[in-house]
C-alpha cells in the first residue's frame, strides 16, 4: 500500500507537469446567461455551450435538478437521481426505526412499490430564465422609504411569478435577486413534489469518517444515494400517490465508469446556494465578530447536550440524528470560515482595496457623486448592526432551535399571513407552498424529543438573562416564571406536558384555522407564539427596513467595483443554475504538504478502526480485501477509486452535482469542500480552492456488490462486462 501511494504521488506530479498549458480555473458560478462568453475549449471541454443549456432544444441541464437545497442528476429515463447520501440523510432517517434501522443498515428498494416516499422533498428543473429587472425596479420611486421599498419590490417578485404561473399552468416561476437592488431574473421550473428513496449505503459507507473528516481532504465517504422523481398517471406533476408513475425526464446524463484522472478536465452544473464575494469589508468584519461565533458557540452546546440525551437511546438518536448532523456541518464550516478569515487576513486585503476602490471613485466627479458616499454608509449599517445582532440572534435561536416554538410560531404566523393577498405573503405561506409547509412541521412533529426541546428552552432562558428584558419579551417570563427559578422549571415541565402541538393531525387542522380560531384552542404553545409574535414582527419589519437600506448600497458597490476592476462581473450565487469548471488535482494546503487527488478503497482499511465514524459494515472489509472490484478498479491506483478532488468553484447546495468529464458524462458526484476552501464563499483562490466528490466508480461498486443493486446498474445502462 505504501508503494502505491508513493507511486500515486508520483504519478500525480508528472501529470500535472505535462498537462498540457491550460489557464488555471477562475472563480465563477456562472449564470447560463454567461455561458457564451467563456472559452470553454480553452478549459478543455468538449462541450458546447449549447451542450450545455440550450433554450430551443435538450441539453445537459435539463438533466439536473435542485432537490430541496442539494442538487441531484438524472440518470435514467425513469426519474433515477443521483444525489448525495446526506441530502437524502432526513428521509432515510424518516424511513427508520429502532427495528428498520436504516440509517444504520442502508436503505434497498427491492422495487418500485418499495421506494420510501420523502415527505417534503421536492425537485426543481430549470426550463428557462428572463431578466425582469425593469419590471421590479419599477415597483420602487426614489422618495420611498427603505421598509416600503423593500416590500414594493418582494411584491412585485411574487407578482411576476404569479402571473407567468396563471398563464402556464403545472409551471413554477421564481423571481431571483442577483445583483440585490440592481438585477432580478425569472426562472420558470418544473416543480415535482413526489420523490422518493430507492437506495442508500449504510451510514458508515456514505458518511464513513464523520463529522472528523467533514470538510477534510483526504476523504473516504460513499456521500451518494438514489431517489426517484414521480407524476400523476398523466405525467403532470402531482402531490404522493401510491398511482404515480415515474417521471420521465428530457435529459439523461451518461454514467461511464471510464472514471478520470489527475490532470483531466471537469465541469459541474448545479444550484449553489450562498456566496458573498461583493460583499463589503464591513459584512464580512459583522459575520467574524458576530454572527459566525455566535452560531458556533450555540451549535456546539446544542451538540454536546443532544448527543448527551441521545447515548444509548436508538430510537432518541434516530429522532435527533439530522438535527445533530445540520449542526456540525455547519458549526465545523464556520470555524474553518474563520480561520480563512486570519490566515488570509482577508478583512484588512478588503479593506486595502476598498482604499484603492475609494481613491478611484474620488478620481472623477460623476463617480464621486454617484458612489462617494457608499463604503462609509456601509461601515455605518454594519456598525448598527453589530449593535443589535447578539440579542436579535438569541432571538432567532429561540425561534429555531426548541422544536414546538418553532412550530407554534409557524402555525402563528400562517394564520397572519394567510389574512394577507397572496402576493404580500411571505414565501412560506403562499398558498402554492402551504403543502410544503405543513409537511415540514409534520415531520418535525413525528420526530419530537420533548426533553430535548425543553433543554434546549431552559438554556435559551438563561442566555436571555443577559440581555434588558425588554417590555416585548414579558410573555415569556410570564409563562416560564422568573428565569433560574424553581418555578420556572415546574412551569417548563408543565408546558411540554400539557401541549398537544406536536402532532400531525392537529398540525393539519391548526394550519387552516385563523388567529381567532387558533387563540380559542388555547395551546399552551400557540398561546406562547401568540404573545411572543409581536416582537418577532417588529424584528421582521425591521429586518425589510434594513434591507430597504442595504440594497441600494449594495447595488452600488456592485457598479462602483464593475468599473473599478474592469471586465465581467459574477454575481454571487443564490440558488440558482451554475456552471463552474476545473481539473483533477491535488494542492499544498501547508508547507511541506501535498495533496495528492484521488483516494482509494486502500485508504479505507488504513483509516479503519472499528469505532465509528472509522467502523466499516464487517461486509464491506471483506469486499474490499477480496479486492473483487469487477471493472471497476483503476489499474494506475490499483483498486476502486473512493473520492476525488478538484478545481471548481462550488459551495453548499452544490451538494450531489454531478461531475462531468470533458464530455459531459458523469464522472462523479460533488459533495464537499477541503478545509481551506471552507473561505471559498468570500474569496476562492486556485491555490487553495478544492471540491470534493466521490468517484462514480465508488458509486457503482458499492451499488453492486455491497447494495446487491444490478437493478439499478441496468437502469443506469451501465454494463459489468469488461
Ligand atoms: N458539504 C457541503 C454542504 O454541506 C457542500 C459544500 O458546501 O461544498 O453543503
């Protein structure tokens, strides 16, 4: 094994020095409406743009959907998608008990009656986009104020929508910001809400390594799993029934097990969600002081004391299991973000530019008129903000983390909202997405931990206690007594057993019913909502004021940057269909260190110590030393490649993209990033930027031999013959 892996090194460093001279991968997500002014030969794609998306005709991204926030492929022409297991994590947990342990054991439909329908999942396929961005700006004059501004054009976004849905029916139409105050386009979707399980690894396959190797490169993990897209009988999409039938995609992406290599070209098409490179020095100086360390020190209480109740209760450990899994992905993800942040002293290289961008807009007069103002108002919002952020962030935790106030104060809300037009409604609560809604609260209901939740509570309380009591917040001292109390604590445990919010039915029932309706229940939870949604309103409004406020200056910067750093400008990602490209390969993430780009089932023995997260199912030590790779295995590496890493530009929601080779088939499947890319969503760099996805050839093995699936190898049309 060591040979090999010397020789791997080896072989790696020749290649990349042979390569022929391609420019290195940039930065960009970029927007098929770019996709024509890239040189995507130069890139060394065989490709077209056109291959890639094309209006008049099918091409690659019709193949690919946004799967809730993760993004997946099809790969047969029965609605087949390939996605990451940890996007499909809360259905196969959704699927198991203490008896059917899915999670644990992997998941294997043995045939279509048997797939796992995923209640809340839904599947998103771009059709086709236009800029919109007169008619939303023309919502707005300029004597509005910032509260009105903001509310004008989310109207006029929902609207748009509306509209194009009215004239279309069966469509989805999204109005998205890309450059917030500057541009909007429209995206017209199929929208399928039928999706279900087909088949997972085990938990120790796909997550193999945990959350110790989450964001790490070298990686082991199987992060991949099938779900399948349904219709009614007639192929429109419908709600889950037990009638439908498989959906048939326009596009199916060839999957080869002709595998890749260092140095070879790839590209990726998926739905990004967050970056926030043209943002200000400012926002990201508020998110390093604010909101990234406070997040990590309330994700990780809520880790320790979850896992805590959880020890050796299967059942509790199922019901918390993607919970805990959200908060460490996360948690982990924001300290690896702050490191970034120091040792790339990022916020003083913005805050140099700024300087340089300031001394170019001061060199002419339209400019300085135009955007002289704009980075000091910036410095000025976030010094507000940072003011107001520690209890508004308390205030958030305590709206999402306990469970039942979450719900409680859904339901609420909802029965607000719901008063409202449509188009004034916030997203969640339009009627097109009450279903969704409901599902979600639902299956929050069925995996209630009420000793969890009011932990949870109890703790949030007594972090309150640092904040002034404000006159607003009295509802909750008046239901939970005085914060630290004995009585506090009887009242708590009162509350959790005298409610009876967490339960599917009610939750049906409760989501159709008006405040009135909702207060005559008298809820000890609804009535908790009640009294606290006032203050949560206000934080509401006042979050639109702020963004009334903030979007002019942003879109202002945006201009002010466009002219200062000249050429093409990429908004940053927001959902929406991206492509990105790069190549197979390794990087030097410290001195003296090189990463080399692929990882073999070799590595997983090496790691292997028979505690989780480094615990293989007994069976799969056996395949792996039996080396019965089939055709599978690379001869170079000698045994089945596990994951590869590359140069692309991706960030979450990219999860479960499919890698494509230089062709456009798939290669593998993207499901992190390495340590140091953690940074990539404020500033990606060649020397440091890597994606992470498991090789295709991983994906199809374990299938076979571990999952026992030539079902789904034949669907896929991938043969085993040599
Ligand atoms: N693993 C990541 C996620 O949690 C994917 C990424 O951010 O690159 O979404």
């Amino acid at each position: 094994m060591k040979f090999r892996k010397t020789c791997s090194a080896v072989v790696f460093f020749i290649v990349a020095a042979l390569r022929p001279p391609v420019a290195a991968a940039d930065a960009g997500m970029y927007p098929m409406s770019e996709l024509n002014r890239l040189d995507l030969a130069a890139a060394g794609l065989e490709v077209t743009a056109a291959d890639i998306y094309n209006p008049d005709g099918t091409a690659l991204v019709d193949g690919i959907v946004k799967l809730g926030g993760c993004t997946g492929a099809f790969v047969s022409d029965q609605g087949l998608i390939l996605t990451n297991h940890h996007c499909a994590f809360r259905a196969i947990r959704d699927a198991s008990d203490p008896e059917h342990d899915f999670l644990r054991d992997g998941f294997a439909a043995a045939d279509f009656g048997a797939e796992f329908p995923a209640a809340g999942y839904t599947v998103r396929i771009t059709e086709s986009y236009r800029d919109v961005s007169a008619q939303v700006l023309a919502a707005v004059t300029g004597d509005m104020d910032p509260g009105r501004r903001t509310a004008a054009i989310e109207k006029r976004m929902k609207q748009l929508s509306l509209d194009y849905e009215a004239a279309h029916p069966g469509k989805r139409a999204e109005v998205s910001e890309m450059f917030p105050g500057e541009s909007y386009v429209l995206f017209v979707y199929t929208f399928l809400k039928d999706v279900r399980l087909v088949y997972a690894p085990p938990r120790a396959i796909g997550n193999f390594g945990g959350e110790q190797d989450n964001w790490i490169w070298p990686r082991h993990a199987g992060d991949f799993s099938f779900m399948r897209a349904y219709t009614g009988p007639d192929g429109e999409p419908a709600a889950y029934s037990p009638d439908n039938v498989p959906y048939r995609p326009r596009k199916v992406l060839q999957v080869v097990r002709s595998g890749v290599g260092s140095g070879d070209p790839v590209f990726i098409c998926g739905y990004p969600g967050r970056t926030y490179r043209q943002r200000s020095s400012f926002y990201l100086e508020h998110l390093a002081r604010y909101t990234m360390p406070l997040t990590v020190d309330w994700y990780t209480w809520q880790i320790e004391h979850l896992e805590a109740l959880g020890q050796g209760d299967r059942s509790r450990q199922l019901a918390l299991a993607s919970r805990i899994k959200q908060l460490h992905n996360t948690a982990k993800n924001y300290r690896g973000k702050l490191q970034g942040i120091s040792r790339l002293d990022l916020i003083t290289r913005k805050r140099a530019e700024e300087v340089r961008l300031q001394e170019f807009i001061a060199a002419d007069p339209q400019r300085q008129r135009l955007y002289g103002h704009v980075l000091r108002d910036l410095e000025g919002y976030y010094r507000d903000l940072d003011r107001e952020m520690p209890y508004e962030m308390w205030l958030r935790f305590l709206k999402r983390s306990p469970q039942a106030l979450q719900v409680a104060l859904t339901v609420w809300e909802s029965a607000q909202e719901r008063q409202k037009p449509e188009d004034e409604r916030d997203t969640a609560y339009m009627d097109r997405n009450l279903d969704q809604t409901l599902q979600r609260l639902q299956v929050q209901a069925e995996h209630f931990d009420a000793g969890a939740d009011s932990l949870l509570l109890a703790e949030l309380l007594r972090r309150g206690g640092a904040f002034p009591r404000s006159h607003e917040l009295e509802p909750l001292s008046r239901v939970l007594g005085p914060e630290g109390s004995a009585e506090a604590a009887d009242m708590l445990a009162h509350l959790f057993k005298t409610t009876t919010l967490m339960d599917p039915q009610f939750l049906a029932a409760a989501m159709a019913m008006t405040p009135a309706q909702l207060r005559r229940l008298d809820e000890p939870f609804l009535n908790l909502a009640a009294d606290l949604y006032p203050e949560y309103l206000r934080v509401k409004l006042e979050g639109k004021r702020r963004k009334g406020v903030l979007d002019p200056l942003r879109a202002a910067l945006v201009d002010a940057r466009r002219g200062f750093l000249g050429g093409r400008f990429i908004p940053d990602a927001n959902g929406t269909l991206r492509f990105t490209y790069g190549h197979i390969e390794g990087y030097s993430p410290r001195d003296a260190v090189l990463y080399t780009p692929l990882t073999t089932v070799g590595g997983l023995l090496e790691k292997e110590t028979g505690t989780p997260p480094y615990a293989l199912p007994p069976r799969m030590r056996e395949l792996v030393e039996a080396r019965d790779f089939g055709p599978f295995a690379d001869s170079d590496l000698g045994g089945v490649p596990v994951d590869i890493l590359y140069s692309t530009d991706t960030t979450g929601g990219n999860s479960g993209s499919p890698v494509l080779d230089a062709r456009g088939r798939v290669v593998g499947l993207n499901f992190d990033r390495s340590w140091e890319a953690t940074i990539n969503d404020f500033a990606w760099d060649h020397s440091y930027s890597r994606s992470i996805g498991v090789d295709i050839r991983y994906v199809l093995w374990v299938t076979w031999k571990f999952g026992g699936g030539v079902r789904l190898l034949d669907e896929m049309g991938v043969g085993l013959a040599d």
